[in-house]
C-alpha cells in the first residue's frame, strides 16, 4: 500500500546486517560489487562467503526509491554499497510509492529529526468511483459510485483541505492502539475508532484532469499528514470516492528532486569507485544539509576543544551572538556540534565525529547554487 504511515510515524530505522535482501524487491543484484578487487574492504566470511569490513561513513543520500521497494530495503542496500556502519531514513516511503528517501549514513542520523520535522511535498493521483480499505489500489474496495466529479468541484473543494485541519488517520495506519499498530489491527479485521488530529496543509492544487476518473494533484504538508486520507476524504465529500493510485514525494524537508539520485545511478557510480574512477563521496550531500533551517555559529580552536569534551563555553565580548536557541557549530567551516545558545552559554547537545567518508568538497561547494 502507499504511505500508510505519516512520515513522523517511525524515526531512524538503523539498517543492520539482517536487513531484507533486496534482490526480493526485483533491484538489480549487488554480487558484482562484491567481487574481489573491491576496494570496499572483502574478507571471507563464514561458509566461505564475502565479508566486507564496515566503515565510518557520514552524510546523507537522498535515493530516488523506486516503486516495490520498500524503505527498510533501500536503506540496507545503500548500507551495503557504502559499507557503511549505520544507517536511517528520514520518513517512510511505502513500496508503492516513489521519490525522496532521504537515507542518513553515521553521524548524519543525529539530524533526522530536523529532516522529519520539514515540509513534504507529494504528487499523487486519485482514481475516483472507489473507496478502498486500505486507501490506496492494494486494498479491497468498501464503496463505489458511478458518479465522477469535473475539475471545477475539484477545486471549489480544496480550500477545505488547505491550511490547518482535522484528519482521521487510515485504517492501515502505524499508530498505536492500545499498544498494537492499527495496520496490525487492521489486517486481522478488527475496526478501530482512531481519534482525529491535526495536520496543517500548506497548499493543495489540482496540477491535471486527463480523464474523467483520474485526477493529479500536488500537496505541500507538514509532518504527520496522511496523503491517503486526502483522497479518501475528498472522494466522501464529493460523493464519488476515491483512492490514492499513484504517489511520489518531492520535497523533504532541505531535499528536493534536483538532490535525488536513481538506485541505478548510485550502482553505477559504486562500480565505477571500485575501479578507482570515481568516489562514492561524490553521491553524498554534507551531514549539515539536514540543518539548512538552523542558525550556524563559528568558534574558535580552543572552544572547539572544550565542546568536543562535551563542556559548555562562555561567549562574552563585544562579537558575542545575540540569539539564542539551537545553532550548529562549526570550527573551520567543519560541523561540529549542535548546541543550545543562551545568556552567553553555548551548551553542547550532540557532538559530531565526522572522521571517516564524508561528502566531497565539490558537493559542499556546490549545494544549493
């Protein structure tokens, strides 16, 4: 099913070496990266088998994820192309769904929350004349109409679903009741009262009407709103229902579609480092992109020192910042902490070790021009 899951349902999913293998999901076999003049570190294993050495990788790859993948997946194959020791996401993509899956290697998941707690920006498409369980085409259809509304109702119909509204959460949804997950609930046919809550829209557009029983839109929404329940509730008040047939995101947070990189390319691209043609930190944005909204702050060696030590440090003097709150802090225009600023104390919260891979100087240089 498509985004059943808001994308603050679930926080970094650290892949690990029991991650689902992604040849399942029909991607194309990595056993040719895993040939023996890699340089990615293989060993034998047990059983005879390849094993490679993890290493300290640190930045974000925001995968282009394809459709039958799921996000689990996607986040140990880019693990097994960086040989990266950890890795997560930043807000799930179902297999139905493409587009932006920010995936953050090392010390990048210490930023995910600030990537999850960004705008998202969806195109989908609602097939009219069903409702669905499940909200998307995988379900089984609950009620149908031979009634199709014409793009002028559409669009008298959005501002309703613009601006901060109430949603009931799917069905087949990861929230939990009662200590179980409602999809889980869900699936064993029970029906849950899930509680409405507020989710903000920040624009809602009809983008194309192509035929009478489909129509594309675009969404821009805050963390926690439900695509699917757009199109389901629109379908109930338009009195044709509807449901989500096809859905890709466009926007996370700092990341849009000119950050993506297509699996195939990122493959391409390992195989061509292994022959010394190319560096994988070429496909890695800096672990600070995620940070784009915060305040960044410069200081000296010798503070450095001391917030790397996880002490705080005293910033007095006609230079002293005058803002207060979170800020990254950087020394030599390297990341290397967040910290909390006020009344002249910066406070180390998390302390960045960024000793190992990291996005290439080009990729710093370049961003965002």
């Amino acid at each position: 099913m498509i985004v059943t899951t808001p994308d603050n349902a679930i926080a970094t999913k650290i892949a690990d070496d029991s991650s689902p293998a992604e040849n399942n999901s029909g991607t194309p076999s990595l056993e040719r990266m895993r040939a023996t003049n890699d340089p990615r570190g293989n060993k034998q294993g047990r059983n005879g088998q390849p094993r490679r050495d993890r290493r300290d990788v640190h930045g974000w790859v925001v995968l282009d994820k394809p459709i039958g993948m799921t996000s689990t997946q996607a986040v140990a194959v880019v693990k097994r192309l960086f040989n990266a020791k950890r890795a997560g996401h930043a807000g799930t993509l179902d297999p139905l769904a493409s587009g932006g899956l920010p995936i953050a290697l090392g010390e990048a998941t210490k930023t995910v929350p600030f990537v999850m707690d960004g705008r998202k920006r969806y195109r989908f498409t609602v097939s009219w004349g069903e409702e669905r369980d499940t909200d998307d085409t995988e379900g089984r259809v609950t009620q149908t109409s031979d009634r199709r509304p014409d793009p002028e109702e559409i669009r008298a119909l959005l501002p309703q679903f613009t601006g901060v509204i109430s949603q009931i959460p799917p069905q087949y949804s990861a929230i939990k009741v009662q200590g179980e997950r409602a999809y889980d609930l869900a699936r064993d046919g029970e029906v849950v009262a899930l509680q409405p809550r507020e989710v903000e829209i920040h624009q809602l557009t009809l983008t194309d009407q192509s035929d009478k029983d489909n129509s594309v839109f675009e969404a821009e929404c805050g963390k926690g709103t439900y695509v699917l329940a757009l199109a389901r509730d629109m379908g109930r008040l338009l009195g044709c229902y509807g449901h989500i047939s096809a859905l890709r995101r466009t926007l996370v947070g700092p990341f849009d579609e000119a950050d993506m990189i297509p699996l195939e390319e990122l493959q391409a691209l390992c195989d061509r480092a292994a022959s010394g043609e190319a560096s994988l930190a070429d496909a890695l944005l800096p672990v600070e992109t995620a940070l784009d909204d915060i305040p960044a702050l410069a200081v000296t060696r010798a503070d450095a020192a001391r917030l790397h030590r996880g002490q705080a440090v005293l910033l007095r003097g006609r230079d002293a910042p005058t803002c207060s709150g979170t800020v990254y802090v950087t020394v030599a225009g390297r990341l290397l902490a967040l910290a909390e600023l006020g009344h002249g104390e910066l406070i180390p919260k998390r302390v960045f070790n960024l000793t190992g891979l990291t996005a290439s100087p080009d990729r710093k240089d370049n961003e965002r021009v």
